[in-house]
C-alpha cells in the first residue's frame, strides 16, 4: 500500500512539473483575499491588507500537497497601488516557491453618488521548482539528488465596480515557456489561465447580508473549464462581523474520466482590524483522491486605513 501512495505521489508531482500553475487557485479567495487570484484588485478597498494562508491535502497522507502564501497589497496616492505575494506550493516530491510583485492603477469613473471604479493590474512572478529526488531511497534507477530550475512569468488582469457589483478579467501565465525539471531546455508549456469573476453584495443593514458570486476558468492548454459557485453571508455586530460561505466548484473537461467537484464550506470572524478564517474542501464524486478532504487557515490584518467611500461591497469598503 505504501508503494501505492509514493507512485501515486510520484505521478501526481509529474502533472506538477509539467503543467502546474505559477500560483494555484483554490478558494481562498473567498477570505478576503481576492488579491491571490486577481491583479487589478491590489489596493482596491479602503485599508492596505496582510494574508497569510496555510493549506494542507489529504491530512495523514505523507508528502501530501500543501501551500502557504504571504500577501500584502495598499493603495499609495490617489490612483496607484502595489502588492506583494511570497508563496510555498509543494506537491509529491515537486515544490515550487515564487514571488509576485504587482502593480495596480485605479480610475474614479462615477459621478460620486455611488462608488464606481476601473482597474487595471500586471503581475510578474520569479518561480523556483525543485525535484527532491533524494526521497526515493532505495531505487538506484532514480538520480539522489535535488533538480531546481527558475523561470518568470506575468499575470494581468481588469477589474470594475460599481455601488454592489464587482467583476474581473484576468489572463494568468502570459508567457508561454517555462523550465521544468526533466530536462535543461526551456521548453514551451501553455499554462495560461483566463479567468472570469463577477458578484453582488446585498446589504441589509442590521440583518444578514448576502453576497452570490461566480467564477469561470478556461485553461487554454487543455481547454479544462472550471465554474466555482459562491454564496456568502455577512452579520455585523458592535466591532465584529461573523461571516459564512459556501463554495461548489465544478470542473468540465472532456478528456477526464470523471471531471473533479469539490463543496467548501468557509467560516470567518472579522474583529476590528482583524480577521481570521478557516475553510474545509471535500471533494465528491465516486473517485477522490482522499477522503480526509482539505484545511485551510487564513489569517490577516488591516493596515493604512482611510475612510470608506461611497456605498460599496466588502471588497472595497473594510467592514471591521
């Protein structure tokens, strides 16, 4: 059984290497954190954010996939904003570890009654890979030693918002070549990723508020499209807000066997400038992967906060 899992782990850290994204996406951006998916959302509320976010897969599984990411992104005048993203992704005996430096441009395209708002984001991310061949102790067919390789790639990304509404276009991976580490070459590997996401918060003031949203992948390598269906739902108190959502994301991909399905339930507490989540993914369907599902912890902190503008959703204005 335990060969089982390494060859499953091996195989899987193959898929990594050959196609994995620079920075992957799950649904973490429900916390708060629209940033991690898309550019143009650097800046874009009324305070400068800090999220660090940990994920672990298939809890008790050895070398079982796992992420954390350290972001920060504040707006700096009137237009322009910048953002910061570390991260650690590690799958198998792959990992990749990367840093995303992001610049944002905001233009006021309302008359003032109610919040209106265009944005433009460009990212660029240094990634390193790394193959720990030194794991496979005891197959002398397999090299004991570490392969690393290093490749940049670019993100952009359009955002609009207006009073509730909130959408983004991004097109993730621009650059169509990337090194992975079963040769030297630089070798053409199509990771881009266009994504679509639109939302809107309704504010019932002292009762619950709710707000539905979606999101819509197209992968242009493999023609895989994956639909994310939200609901989130808001409860404010003195200097608190308790908030809940429910995520079903759906992946269509003709060449699959089976395509994958996972339902996240995601709670969260905002106090005062402070936030804190946690979101449990269990994926469905007669073929998993593991039946522990997924954890993931996000906390986070308000810094350089300004005054709230006219009526807007949670992502613009701070609601604790």
């Amino acid at each position: 059984m335990q060969r089982v899992l390494v060859l499953l782990l091996t195989f899987f850290s193959f898929l990594s290497v050959k196609g994995q994204e620079t920075l992957p996406i799950y649904s973490d951006y429900l916390s708060d954190n629209v940033f991690l998916v898309h550019p143009s959302a650097a800046g874009i509320g009324t305070c400068g954010k800090i999220r660090i976010t940990g994920r672990k897969q298939w809890q008790g599984v050895t070398n079982a996939p796992e992420l954390q990411t350290l972001s920060f992104h504040n707006k700096f005048g009137e237009k322009a904003a910048v953002g910061l993203v570390i991260f650690n992704d590690k799958n198998g005996y792959h990992s990749q570890k990367g840093v995303q430096a992001t610049y944002a441009y905001h233009l006021n395209v309302g008359d003032g009654s109610v919040f209106e708002q265009l944005s433009f984001g460009l990212s660029a991310t240094v990634v390193q890979n790394q193959s720990d061949q030194r794991t496979f102790f005891g197959d002398f067919t397999v090299n004991q030693l570490i392969k690393s390789s290093g490749y940049f790639n670019a993100d952009f990304s359009v955002a609009y918002h207006k009073a509730g509404f909130s959408s983004y276009f991004t097109v993730k991976n621009l650059l169509l070549s990337a090194k992975n580490n079963l040769n030297n070459s630089l070798e053409p590997l199509d990771l881009r990723n266009y994504i679509l996401s639109a939302g809107y918060y309704f504010n019932y003031r002292d009762k619950v508020s709710l707000e539905p949203s979606f999101m819509l992948q197209l992968r242009e390598g493999t023609g895989e499209t994956i639909a994310d269906f939200n609901i989130k739902a808001y409860k404010n108190f003195n200097q608190a807000q308790l908030w809940a959502a429910l995520s079903y994301r759906r992946s269509f991909d003709k060449g699959s066997i089976e395509n994958l399905n996972y339902l996240s339930p995601i709670v969260g507490v905002n106090y005062k400038k402070m936030m804190l989540s946690y979101t449990y993914t269990k994926q469905l369907g007669e073929i998993v992967f593991s039946n522990t599902g997924y954890h993931q912890v996000t906390l986070g902190i308000n810094v350089f906060c300004r005054r709230p503008r006219a009526a807007a959703c949670p992502n613009i204005n701070a609601s604790f």
